[in-house]
C-alpha cells in the first residue's frame, strides 16, 4: 500500500529545498510529504471490501505521526477515470522515512489485501506547503470538501511571487469573512513530465462551507480581485471537486 515511490526514502522537503527556488516570506519554508494513490476497486470488490482492509491498516499504524484520508471525485472532467484517491500525509521527512521503514519491514500482509480490494497504477508524491489553515471545523465527522486546481508561474515571476500573491488573496478573504484552507501541494516523486508548477488546493469543512464561500465569491466580487492580484504572476485551471474522509489523524496540529 505505501510503498515508497523510489527505493530511497529522502525527505520530500529536503530534495525540494535544493531545486533553488527563491521565496518571499523570510526564514525556511515549512513543507511536508504527501503521499497520493489514484486507485480503482478490482472486478468483483467494492467501498465495503476496501473499508475491511483499510481497518487492519490503521490497527498495525506505528506510532509516528501521520494522517490518511480517501478522496472520491465529484465534479471532474472526464479523463479523471478513478474511483478514489488514498491520501497520507507525514509530519515530516524524517517521520516519513521511520515510518516507510517500519511499514516495509511488516506490511506484507496488509500489502496482499489491498492488492486484492484494488489496482492503484499511479502512485505520487508532492511537498506540501499551507497557505492558510481553514478555521471552520465543522461538524467534526472527518468529513470535508477538497478543490485542487493545477498552477504554472508566469514567465519571468518567481515562485515565491506567486505564492506571495496567492497569500495576499488568502489575507483579502480572511479579511473580508470568508476563511479557507489554502494549501500548495509542489510534485517531488512519481510525477515524471508534468505540466504544471504545483497544484492549489482549497479545503472546506463540508459543502455548506463550501456553498457560503461560492456565494462569498459572488456577492464580493471577489474573482476580479483575485484576478488582479494574480494576473502576470500566476494561472491556474479550473478546479476539480473532491469529497472527502478522514481515515486516522494523528498528527500534531497544535
């Protein structure tokens, strides 16, 4: 199930960290490993089959901070042919590769099962970096909402001006009453040419929050001042939609 996606298990951070982009914000930026399996329940298996797998999976977790959630498409274009995605998400590099070590070294029969619910063909890994924690928790069920849109850096922008122009637009709606987790997820393993420079992420506690923050954009006008603040720095396509579910967290979010 998580078998590392190149046989070393280097930190996400660390190895984005030396690809000598240049940011705004002072002191070293904060990144953390995720992990995204794109995966199809096999002939004859369904959700109720997985679900069996994914209980003995969070009984043998080890002790080293991580959270893992499923994502499952909603509003997406066609060629996103899946039935769900397996998200999991480290504290750091360095509980990452305790933990990959651990798994390797005990997973044998949890690897059998998952092999027999599903077929995941593609396997990814990105750096992730928040933006903008959501503070709207919900009803506190696990349950959310995901919008992931890919993003390219103007030419002759840097990254660090994109993301300070996706941080001011962040500010402008805290500021304004519509707070939303902001997330950029950079691709480090597995993604060969891809064809953006990191993928935007929005996170909403549920789809009331999700349609108040629709509505939100409608009633401020909000989208020509995100085009404002965005245009010669930053583009990004249109967002898919994603539901989601937490399946254990037990990472530190103090």
């Amino acid at each position: 199930m998580k078998r590392l996606l190149l046989s070393a298990v280097t930190a996400a951070c660390t190895l984005f960290m030396g690809a000598g982009i240049t940011f705004a914000q002072e002191g070293v930026p904060q990144f953390r490993p995720v992990e995204m399996w794109v995966c199809n329940y096999n002939d004859g298996k369904d959700q109720g089959d997985f679900d069996d797998v994914l209980e003995d999976t969070v009984e043998s977790a080890g002790d080293d901070p991580y959270a893992a959630f499923r994502l499952f498409p909603y509003f997406v274009s066609g060629d996103q042919d899946f039935d769900f995605i397996y998200l999991g998400v480290w504290e750091s590099g360095t509980t990452m590769g305790s933990d990959m070590a651990e798994y390797e070294a005990t997973s044998g029969d949890i690897d059998e099962a998952w092999n027999e619910a599903v077929d995941c063909p593609a396997s990814l890994m990105y750096a992730s970096m928040r933006i903008q924690q959501n503070a709207d928790t919900g009803g506190g069920d696990g349950n959310f909402m995901l919008t992931v849109s890919d993003c390219n850096v103007a030419h002759g922008a840097s990254t660090g001006q994109a993301l300070g122009a996706l941080t001011r637009f962040n500010n402008y709606r805290v500021a304004n009453g519509s707070t939303v987790g902001t997330i950029a997820w950079f691709p480090v393993y597995g993604g060969g040419g891809v064809e953006f420079d990191f993928k935007l992420v929005h996170v909403y506690s549920d789809w009331p929050h999700f349609g108040d923050s629709f509505q939100w954009f409608v009633d401020n006008q909000a989208y020509l001042v995100q085009e404002d603040m965005m245009s010669g720095v930053v583009s990004c396509d249109v967002p898919r939609v994603y539901g989601g579910e937490t399946i254990m967290n037990n990472m530190n979010e103090s």
